[in-house]
C-alpha cells in the first residue's frame, strides 16, 4: 500500500532530526487509498532516534499527490522530543495536529508543554507553534487562562521602573 509507505517515510515530521528511521507501532493500520487517509488504531507509538509519541490513535491525510497534508494524533497524546538547541520538552493533550505546508503544530485541549529539568511549562486549551516562523499562540478558555511559567536563572532578574 502506497499509504501506508507514505506514512512510514514522512510520519509526524515533529521529528525533525537527522535520524530517518522512523518506527511506528499500533494494534491495527488501515489504508483507504480513494480517501488518502491512513489510520492507526490501538496503543500507537511512533518513535525517531530519541524522540517519542503516543497516542489511542493517529491520522494521515494525504493530497492529491500522496504527501501528506495533515496529521493527527487523538487521546491520551504524550510526547518527548529533543530540540535543534538539546533541550528536552515533554507534553500532553487530547489531540496533537500537524501541518507540514506550513509546519504548525497544534497542542489541543488541555495542552500541557514543559521543559525537562526547569520548571518553564506552557498550559493552554490550545498551544499553536510554527517553529519556522518564531510564532507560538497559546490560549486559554473561560474556565482556565492560558498560563506561563518560567524560573529565571541565576543571575536574571527583572528590573522594575521606578515610579
């Protein structure tokens, strides 16, 4: 199935390392060609050098060419990856897209992203990132705002005007 070759050689390309082996591992894998939609069911895990997701389940929706045009993962989604920069970032959420036109990811619903070793997290009902772009929107709902938190390190500290 070519679906399912197009899923293997590009899926989530949040992993965006040097590695190109890309492992993927589910109960089940369905192909429909005539919807250019690959679905994986059940326990997925989808793994690149050291970066990891989980999810119950993942989307691949293909164009009309077979690359893919959107990704989705769908409850219980986690993720470890490693940044360009070294640092380790762990989040969770109910679902996780990505759009590889405009390499935005979204974070969605009870969106959790921390830094592994500092107390820097991000919590939002949507986390929205196009690292090309430098551009990060995070939202909040009437229930719970959007929230930051960050440590400064030794030696920062902010200064205050004077009034």
């Amino acid at each position: 199935m070519r679906i399912l070759f197009c899923l293997l050689c590009v899926l989530f390309c949040a992993f965006a390392n040097e590695v190109n082996e890309i492992e993927v591992r589910a109960k089940e894998f369905i192909g429909d060609e005539k919807k250019k939609i690959t679905q994986l069911k059940g326990n997925v895990e989808i793994l690149r050098a050291t970066d990891k997701l989980r999810a119950d389940e993942a989307f691949v929706y293909l164009d009309s060419n077979n690359r893919p045009d959107k990704m989705k993962a769908v409850g219980n989604v986690h993720f470890w990856l490693t940044l360009k920069d070294g640092r380790q970032i762990e989040g969770e959420s109910k679902e996780a897209l990505y759009l590889p036109s405009t390499q935005e990811y979204q974070i969605l619903g009870n969106a959790t992203v921390k830094e592994l070793g500092k107390s820097n997290v991000i919590r939002g009902d949507k986390i929205i990132v196009r690292h090309k772009d430098g551009f990060i929107n995070v939202v909040g709902n009437e229930d719970k705002p959007a929230r930051l938190i960050f440590k400064l390190e030794k030696g920062q500290e902010i200064k205050r005007s004077k009034k």
